[in-house]
C-alpha cells in the first residue's frame, strides 16, 4: 500500500467535517443573556424619541456574579411601567428567561461574588473589547 502524500493528506483534512463547538454551558448562556440584556436596555434609554415610561423602569446593567442581579431582575420583571411597549415587553421576557435559568436550571452553577447592588445602577465601563471583559 503506498503511502499519502502531503496533497493527498491535505485533501483528505479539508474534505473531514469540522468538529462542531460543545454546546453553551448554563455559565455562558446566562453571560450572554445578561450582556445582550444590558445592550437592549442601553438602547432603550439611548432611542429617540424616548418612551416616557423609560425613565422609571429600574435599571438593567447586570452583573450575574452580584448577589443584587436577582432581585434587580425580579423588579424589572414586575414593574407597572411600560406595559405593552413592544421594546420593553421583548426586554422583559428576556429577563423573565435570565431569571429562570439562573434559579431554576443553573442554580448551582452560579457564585456570587459580590451583593453591591448600587454597582448595578449605571454601566458598566468599558476597558477593552466587550468580550474580553468577563
């Protein structure tokens, strides 16, 4: 049988399937979700013109490691303002689902760093590129 030479063998590595990613974590999925919920909200508060209402939603610049995110989420959840504004409605049922996943399906997978809930009342800032920040 004759050996495969380097074109063949390179052939035969680009015709092999590519190994697919390992499917989100409980970890990241709840990392994403709080980064793609804080985006949301600084969109809402950036939009012209603003909802009136806006200004009274509690804010939403979430930190998954602060003990203060789940009680933040539970207000944001249940505040009177806003209903039937579709932006805010989208941005209320992502953070029902944030809220769900992080007591329900990966509870045990979250640490708590801190329970500075007024480090949860403005931005975060911004010290690089966004996904380097963790």
């Amino acid at each position: 049988m004759a050996r495969p030479r380097l074109p063949e063998l390179l052939l035969l590595l680009l015709a092999a399937p590519a190994a697919r990613p390992a499917p989100p974590t409980c970890y990241s999925r709840m990392l994403a979700l709080s980064r793609e919920i804080t985006g949301l909200f600084q969109g809402l508060e950036a939009a012209e013109p603003r909802e009136p209402c806006v200004s009274y939603l509690p804010r939403l610049y979430l930190d998954i490691h602060n003990y203060c995110v789940l009680a933040r989420l539970r207000d944001f959840v249940g505040t009177p303002h806003c209903w039937h504004v579709g932006a805010v409605d989208a941005l209320r049922d992502r953070a029902r689902q944030l809220y769900t996943i992080m007591t329900t399906f990966c509870r045990r997978d979250l640490v708590f760093l801190s329970d500075d809930c007024s480090a949860l009342d403005s931005p975060p800032p911004t010290t690089g590129p966004p996904d380097s920040q963790s």
